[in-house]
C-alpha cells in the first residue's frame, strides 16, 4: 500500500514539473511551434490544391450530378458571371483540399496542445479528435447522398411547368458547401455532448429532463440553417435529436467506466 501511494506522489511530482517546465517556456516558443504547424497545414492543402487541379473540372461535375439527372429535358446550368466557368471548379478544389486535409490539420491541433495535457485528458481526447473526424465526414456523406439529392427533387417537383429551372453553377456550388458544412457540425453534437457530460458542465439528468427543449431546439435550428423547405429541415433536425440521443448514451457508458476504474 506504501509503494502505490509513493508511485503515486512520484507520478504526481513529475506531471506537475513537466507542467512548470512548460509555464516557463517563453511565449515566442508557442508562437514559433504553432507557427511551425501552421506552415505545415498550409504546405499540404496547396499541395492537395495543386495536385487535384488538373481534376477540378471532373470534381464539380461530380458535385453537379445529383442537379443535371433532376433537371427537365434540354434543361442546362448556366454562368451569369464569366469567370464562373473557372471559378467554382477552382474554389471547389480549394474546399475539397480543405476537407481531405481536416485530419492532419486536427492531427496538428492535437499535437499542439497535447503537452499540456495530463495523461488522462490525453486518453479521453484521442477517442474524441478520432470520432469527430468520422463523424464530421459521415455529415459530409450524409449530405451528399441522401439529403442533396432529396431536397433536389422536391424543388425541381415544386416548379411551376412554365418555369425551366436553370442553376447557376456558383449558387448550387454555395447551396452544396452550405448544406456540407452544416451536416458535417450537427454530427459533432455527439462529441460535444460527451465533452459537457465528462467536464461536468452538465449532467445526464438535466439533459434528460429538458430533453424536449432540446428537440425543439434542434428543429428551430435546422429551420434557419437549411433551405426554406420542410424536407432537408426535418432531414437535419431528427439527425441531430438521434445524435443527442447517442451523447447522452455513450455519456452514461463513459461515466460507469470512470467510477468503475475510480
């Protein structure tokens, strides 16, 4: 019992002299390390920009396909502007370097602010930095092959017969981003979820009790964050009450394995 409680203050003893030892480091060397990570970030999303190029005209007629199979017949997109036809291939290579570049980028982050942390804050963040990648991609999936294609028929159906819908290749390109980006957000409420239950910012009860709060919450959001149909609304809104849904379980299961090690 004498050697557990030495190992103990010993194991205590040198985390906070690392953490002292990381205090006293100047701030320049922060600044320099961070500025270090950031090149590197940056080096590999023009290399990822550069080496897709030759593909970005191949990428935004695969971004367009769901749109070009609903379109009438004789129905084309059009370029009110005249460099769009440059343009949106181009800024979607940059956002799909972005995109493939999101896991190094928060492998960076991680390594940035790991020493830092203590070694069981360490245990906790590689599970989550892990699935909040997974999950902000399964968003960016979702959104793309069930939600898209979904919300594009329901509008090319709702048009009048004496109207030919013709999309402008940067507007469907901002709808597309717009719609990625939120997906991929709204399938981090898992993680964040986790995060207020471990950091006991809030507890499973409270969050159990307002859970109908929450569900109306999760629709009023969808409501201002998607396009002005009902469609991708609910398809936004019941993700998001199914992922808090799965926080709060997967919650429950972290906290019985902390008493349980405790």
């Amino acid at each position: 019992m004498t050697s557990t409680t030495n190992q103990t203050e010993q194991l205590n003893q040198t985390t906070s002299e690392e953490n002292e030892a990381l205090e006293q480091l100047p701030f320049t060397v922060h600044l320099i390390e961070l500025r270090r990570r950031l090149i590197r970030c940056v080096g590999l999303i023009i290399a990822l920009f550069f080496i897709m190029l030759p593909f970005a005209n191949q990428l935004y007629e695969m971004l367009s396909s769901p749109l070009r199979g609903r379109l009438p017949e004789h129905a084309t997109m059009i370029a009110t502007d005249v460099t769009a036809t440059f343009m949106a291939p181009f800024k979607l290579n940059f956002y799909v370097a972005f995109i493939i570049a999101m896991p190094f980028i928060l492998y960076q982050i991680w390594q940035f602010l790991a020493p830092a942390l203590y070694k069981t804050e360490k245990k906790i963040a590689l599970p989550i930095l892990f699935s909040s990648i997974v999950l902000f991609y399964t968003g960016i999936a979702f959104a793309y092959f069930i939600t898209l294609p979904a919300v594009l028929t329901f509008f090319m159906q709702a048009s009048p017969d004496s109207v030919a819908p013709m999309t402008d290749i940067n507007s469907y390109l901002s709808f597309c981003l717009k719609l990625f980006l939120v997906f991929g957000i709204t399938f981090e409420i898992p993680v964040a979820t986790v995060m207020l239950i471990l950091a006991h910012i809030v507890t499973i009860e409270s969050l159990v009790t307002k859970r109908r709060y929450i569900i109306v919450g999760c629709f009023f959001i969808a409501m201002f964050v998607t396009p002005p149909d009902a469609l991708s609304m609910l398809m936004l809104a019941v993700p998001m009450w199914l992922l808090f849904e799965l926080g709060i379980l997967l919650g429950r299961v972290l906290l019985k394995k902390q008493t349980k090690t405790s």
